[in-house]
C-alpha cells in the first residue's frame, strides 16, 4: 500500500531559480522568493524542476538551491526536489543526495533523450524506489519535454509495487490517461495536475493538487483556488480559475520558465537572467504579458 502523506495536497510552487547578473544563483533573492511563498499560504515547495532551469545548473548548483530552499521551509513547508536525469544510476545518487539534504520527497521525470519502453521506465524507477526505500518518490510525466511517456498502467504498477512511489504530477494533458491513473491508483497514490490550467477540471475529477507555476507570481490567488477546488466551493473556484486563465496559458508563450521571469521582474521580484539556451522573451510577448499583468493588477 502507497506511504499515506497527509501533507502531499493542495498547491505546490515549482519554484524559479534566480540568478544574478554574474549568472550565479542569486542565493538571497532564493531566500525572499521561498519566504513569499510561505508567507502566501504555499505548504510544498519544489526545487529544481523544469521551471528551476535545473538542466543547465551544476550539481553543486543544485544541490545549494536545494539546502537553501530546505533550510528556509524548516517546519513551514515541505520540499519535493528535483532529482531528474535520463541515466538511472545518477538519478539513483541524485535522490539520496536530496534525501541526504533533507527534502522530504524527491521529483524523477521520465528520463529524456533515450526514450525507454514501459517496460524499461518500470525498470528505472523500480531501481530507484528500491535504491531509498522508505522516501517519498514523485513521478513526473512531461511528455512534451521528454519525449517518453509514463502510460496509465505503468503509474498504477509502480504504485502498486512501491509503498515509496506515493505521487505523480500528470503534464501529458491527456485527460482519459490521467482519469484512468484516478480511477485505478491504490489507497493513498496522489494526483498532481502539472499544468495550472488543467487544476480546476482534474481536482473535480478526484486528483489531489497542482505543482504550479502561476503560484511563483501569485502564490495567494493560485493557493486559494487550489482550495477552493479540493473544498468543493467550486463557484469561488471558477471565479480566480477565470481570473488568471489569462496569465496561466502567457506563462507558456515562450519555453517556460521565460515567461514567469519576465512577468516576475516586471513585478520586481527577481532578475531577469535565464541561462542558455533558454533566453529572453520576444518584445511581442513582453507586450502580451504586460497587458495580461496589467489587467490583474487594476
């Protein structure tokens, strides 16, 4: 049976790695940016994700936004981190790096590039569950990134298998795959939406939050839908939904994490330093978004 987690639900913050203008992780604008979404009501926070650019940052880069972010979230939030990669013997040292710095879940995307069978993500993530035995392993499904997909029934067999694989964050936007994960997941196996839009129809439809990037600039809004949502109130729910559905599909305009850092520096949070190959958003969608950002905040 999957490890019952009472604190995996609701709104979790795929955090954005600030870097300073020398290109080095801007360590005190991780520590403002952290607080902010604790102070917002954000209970999970997730480090070195996709929206973290961890594919272009060190492991030793990584390995300091992470402590940061733990250190800072200490009896506030819990912490899933980023462990990602497409060899599975350094994902395995990855997770009980992040294990070792004190994360309380790892996240483990689909390895990319090779683009293994199901068989041979069953074989992945078996290697790494039985590799930390007894801490939480997050699955992360992002097809469009990746180019491999974690079908339904490879879910719900790891889930099956591995008390320790407690959760998978669904970004393959397909809907019969991700309801089908709802319907046949064990007792405790918890459904993240990977994309904000999609939060408010797949909470109605039983999964159990979202691992958001809109909450990077609205951590309060974004939390009080996800709420709303899991509460029921579904009118408060479609009314924020409805609000940011705007800002929610800008924030893809460009390779993400562009977008929410241009908004993010237009909002003065942060710096607007991306590393390569990612670069700065075209000022046709500078504009877009400024119009967008506008709106929200009249």
């Amino acid at each position: 049976m999957t490890m019952k987690l009472d604190w995996l639900r609701g709104c979790a913050t795929a955090l954005v790695t600030p870097f300073a203008n020398d290109g080095s992780v801007d360590v005190e604008c991780l520590r403002k940016l952290t607080n902010r979404q604790i102070e917002n009501g954000v209970k999970i926070l997730v480090p070195c994700g996709t929206t973290g650019e961890s594919a272009t940052m060190t492991p030793e880069e990584d390995w300091l936004v992470i402590s940061t972010v733990v250190e800072v979230a200490t009896d506030r939030a819990k912490v899933i981190a980023g462990a990602s990669n497409n060899d599975t013997a350094l994902t395995i040292r990855n997770t009980q790096k992040v294990m070792e710095l004190g994360a309380d879940a790892a996240l483990i995307a689909s390895p990319y590039y090779n683009k293994p069978t199901q068989a041979g993500l069953i074989a992945h993530y078996s290697a790494i569950a039985e590799a930390v035995e007894g801490f939480p392993i997050v699955l992360y499904n992002v097809p469009g990134r990746t180019a491999c997909n974690i079908s339904a029934a490879t879910t719900v067999a790891l889930a099956n298998k591995y008390e320790n694989i407690v959760c998978t964050k669904e970004a393959s936007g397909n809907f019969s795959q991700i309801m089908e994960i709802i319907r046949d997941r064990p007792q405790h196996f918890v459904v993240f939406s990977g994309d904000d839009a999609t939060t408010l129809p797949l909470i109605a439809l039983g999964a159990d939050g979202v691992t958001s990037v809109i909450s990077n600039e609205f951590p309060f809004e974004f939390n009080n839908l996800v709420e709303a949502c899991l509460a029921g109130n579904w009118e408060t729910a479609r009314e924020i939904h409805y609000k940011f559905l705007a800002l929610m599909e800008a924030n893809f305009i460009e390779s993400s994490p562009a977008p929410v850092k241009f908004v993010m520096k237009e909002m003065g949070l942060l710096e607007e330093k991306l590393r390569l190959p990612l670069v700065p958003i075209t000022e046709s969608s500078r504009e877009k978004l400024q119009t967008v950002l506008a709106k929200l905040q009249n």
